[in-house]
C-alpha cells in the first residue's frame, strides 16, 4: 500500500451504473490540478504513472471507509452543474442534482462566454469589459484578470487546464497564451488579422488558427484567410501554411495531430501539425463547408461541397443550391460514397460514438439520419415545423430535436437514434414569441443525464430569455430560470 498512500480523492461523481472517482497525485508542494479519472468496475479511461492495481485498491478501501456524510458531499461537489452567461453581467452556476441556484459572480458588463478548465475547478469569462476574468467555483479567492485590448472571441484552454488561449473580435490581432496560475503572457503572436478558428492539439504543445479579414470596401464583408497557421505554444514560432484559396472548414482529428482543411475551390487537406507535411490533397467539386471527423477515429471524414444556382450572385450564402455529401478515407484519399441533395445541408452533426451522421435540409424541418459505412438513409425523424435545430446526446443514443417554429406546439423532442423512437416531448412554453437557438444554447450534460435549452420571449412587454433543463430519463423539467437579457453561453462543468 505504499503507492496508494500517495494518493488522494478530493471529489466522486455520481454517474449510473459506473462510479467515478478523480484522483490526484499528491507531489512535495501540493496537490497537482490534473485529475485522473478511473471507474470502480475495472476500467480505466486514463492514467498516469500510478500502478493500476495499487490504485484499483487503493479507491476501493476509500469507498468502503467513506462516512455516508462525506460520501454525500464528494457527489454535490461533482454533480451536474452548468455554468450562464449573459447579456446582464451575472454569471450564473446552478447544480442541476440538487434542482437549485448555486453562486453567482457579477461581472462589470455583459458577459459573452464562459468555459470551465478541463480539471472543473475555476471558469474563464470574457465580456464587453474586454478582460479576461477567471472564476474559482468552489473556493473563492483572487485569481488573475488580463486586460485585452477589445471584446473577446475565443477563450481555449490547453488540455492540461495550465494555459489558456484568447483573442479579440475587434480589431485587435493578437493571439495571446496566458500561464493561469500567474496571469503572465507566456506567448503574444500578431497575425495581422481576426482570429476565426482556433484549437490545441491533445498533447497541448501547438495552437492551430485560421484568420479572417473585414473589407470596408464591401461593406463589411468577411473574407476567410488563405494561410492555416501552427503556433508552438512555448516559443511562438509559427508555422504556416498557404492553401491559396480561403479556407472555409476547419476540423481536427480525434487522434493526433492531424488536421483537416476545406477550401472555397473544393479542396480538402490533411495536414500533420507534427511534422508540418501535407499527407493528402482531395480534389472535390464545389466550396467545403462543414467538414467533419469520424468521432471514433481518424480514418475518415465527411465533407459537405455545396454551390449556387447560375443565377446566384457569387454563388455563396443563401444562394447555395445543391449540396453533396462526400465520406473521404483519410488515408487513400478516396471518396467511399456520395450523397446527393439539390438543397442546402444545415445543419449537419456526426455522433459522438460514430454511428449515425445527423442532417436537415434548410428551411426544412425532417431530420435524416445517415449510415457513415455506406450513406445509405436508416430512418427519418419528421417534425411539423419549418427549420430545425439538433445535438447530440454525449454518448450519441439520443438525439435532441428543437423546432423554433412548430405548428402543432411541440418545441423539443428526444428521439432514440437506433430505432427513431420517440422517447419524450415537450410543448413551448407560456409567452414564448420565438426561439433563438445557435448550437451554444442547446447544451447537454457530460453525463448525459439533463439537456439545457433556451426560449426568448416577451413577459409584460419586457424582452427576457428564459433556460430549461430538462431530465432525460424522466422527461420532466428539473430547473427552470428567467434571465433578463440575451444568454450567451452555456458551460456544464466537465
């Protein structure tokens, strides 16, 4: 027992069926802020250098000595809680379990994102104060604020918890790479031009951007950068690579380090941010965009070409006509099969645990379910509305369907994705005008266990948004809360 008296369990999460504990490797200054999560019935999703039979006994003893009172306290600190942001300058932590509010953090203005650190621990926030605001949740106490030089529009933490990327959605070029602990500027790269897209890579060594730029000259219009930029998280160099057209679609591979591209001029790249080599170049036909990974692993990908009418000016927008749907072997290079549509596909979302492909065609409410083997059509999902919004349960067995404009009142479905059977519904609520969903506002649980959503509405004349989280095994509401102003982001804590 030697190895396991070196550890200890802060915290226990209370999932069915599976009972994970997070461990932390105590160290001479202290605890260290990585946890290690492993499952009591065997299975270990991650370890580090901890001997797995020390560690298997050393949680088991830890469970049974637990006092029931300590027991309890480990599952609320653990339990589901989701983080708001919101137009009014509160931050809002509720703990779904418990069905109640939690803290709440005012911040000087309106609060535009949230994100938790990978470890759960503290919340990162940015707003129109155009400072970066961290947020210790359980433990109060002064963390560092870093002042920006605009509104911010990223905020990535690395997969540590130990540094965190942000830029502006101003002006203000910069991308900047904070250490959390001390607040310093580790790494400050100009790259002349807006952040668009931004992401780590698993092992947290590099930053992968794509830029975009406002022409003046054309009212404002965005034009996508041509140039995919990798950045050293530790020394800034950048490496760049110029696709020569603007690169529309951006994806990175569940396994390391790859990354996929999608051009305006139908090209689709995969490149190793390792060794900064190109492995293929996928000729297709039409611009790319959305271009997805298969979820369980790197061997494939999904590509949506889409174009314009003849009459369409551009050929871009809302005048995309056709669409087609390629799944490309990342390896070969080969496109499997094809899915052809003379509508515009939006949205589209691959499940996480890879077995179905999610579509709907614009301003049509029908979502299709797809086999990623072979694009054949497994089933249908029908609605009655005119658009449709859609995610993904966490482990991919239950699709959550929203219609902002339903006919026969029915706003929210839960649908099982094996057979399309309907599980549960639910109706709009009382004095809802519409619905404003983005992807951001239909949110579920890591467990999987509660979904969020949010209705704008009028009450007395009086603009308010109202959010819903919702029991999934149950189907009944668990929480329900009225914000005043517009809600920017959901966060669940991981």
């Amino acid at each position: 027992m030697s190895s396991a008296a070196a550890i200890c369990c802060p915290a226990v999460l209370s999932i069915p069926s599976i009972l994970l504990v997070r461990i932390r490797e105590k160290d001479p200054g202290g605890i260290g802020c990585s946890p290690l999560r492993f499952a009591f019935n065997g299975v270990l999703s991650s370890l580090a250098s901890v001997d797995a039979s020390a560690l298997l006994v050393c949680c088991r003893l830890l469970a049974r000595s637990l006092s029931p009172e300590l027991l309890t306290q480990w599952r609320e600190v653990a339990a589901d809680v989701l983080a708001v942001a919101s137009d009014d300058g509160i931050l809002r932590v509720f703990r779904v379990e418990q069905g109640g509010a939690g803290p709440t953090f005012p911040h000087p203005g309106p609060i535009t994102l949230c994100a938790w650190s990978p470890c759960g621990s503290v919340l990162a926030t940015g707003g129109d104060d155009c400072s970066l605001r961290f947020v210790r949740v359980e433990a109060g106490g002064p963390m560092p604020e870093i002042l920006h030089n605009g509104r911010l529009g990223f905020v990535e933490w690395s997969p540590s918890g130990e540094l965190i990327a942000s830029s502006c959605e101003t002006e203000d070029c910069l991308l900047r790479i904070i250490d959390v602990a001390t607040g310093s500027l580790r790494v400050s790269v100009d790259h002349g031009k807006m952040v668009a897209a931004l992401g780590w890579s698993s092992c947290g060594s590099r930053i992968v951007t794509v830029c975009e730029q406002r022409v003046q000259a054309l009212g404002s219009q965005v034009t996508a950068d041509t140039k995919l930029n990798v950045i050293d998280a530790t020394s800034g160099c950048v490496w760049q690579l110029d696709h020569g057209s603007p690169i529309v679609s951006l994806a990175f591979s569940p396994e390391p380090p790859l990354v996929a591209t999608g051009t305006e001029d139908g090209l689709i790249r995969i490149v190793d941010c390792a060794s900064q080599v190109v492995l293929q170049i996928v000729p297709l036909s039409g611009r790319i965009r959305p271009l997805l990974w298969d979820p369980s692993g790197a061997k494939r990908l999904v590509a949506v070409c889409c174009g314009g009418s003849l009459g369409s000016e551009n050929g871009i927008g809302h005048d995309e006509q056709w669409s087609c749907i390629h799944s490309v072997n990342v390896e070969s290079g080969v496109v499997e099969w094809k899915f052809n549509l003379q509508k515009r596909v939006s949205p589209l979302r691959w499940s996480p645990n890879g077995k179905f492909i999610a579509m709907a065609c614009h301003r049509e409410a029908d979502v299709w379910l797809l086999d990623p083997s072979s694009g054949c059509v497994s089933h249908i999902i029908r609605q009655s509305g005119a658009a449709v919004y859609f995610a993904w349960s966490p482990a991919g067995d239950v699709l959550a369907t929203i219609e902002p404009c339903c006919a026969d009142g029915v706003h929210l479905r839960l649908v099982e994705a094996s057979s399309g059977r309907l599980l549960h519904e639910f109706k709009r609520p009382e004095h809802v005008e519409h619905s404003s969903f983005s992807g951001e506002v239909i949110s579920w649980s890591p467990s999987g266990r509660f979904l969020a959503v949010v209705w704008c509405y009028d009450l007395d004349e009086e603009y308010s948004e109202l959010v819903r989280v919702f029991s999934v095994s149950s189907g009944k509401l668990r929480l329900q809360f009225h914000c005043d102003d517009h809600v920017r982001a959901l966060s669940w804590r991981p």
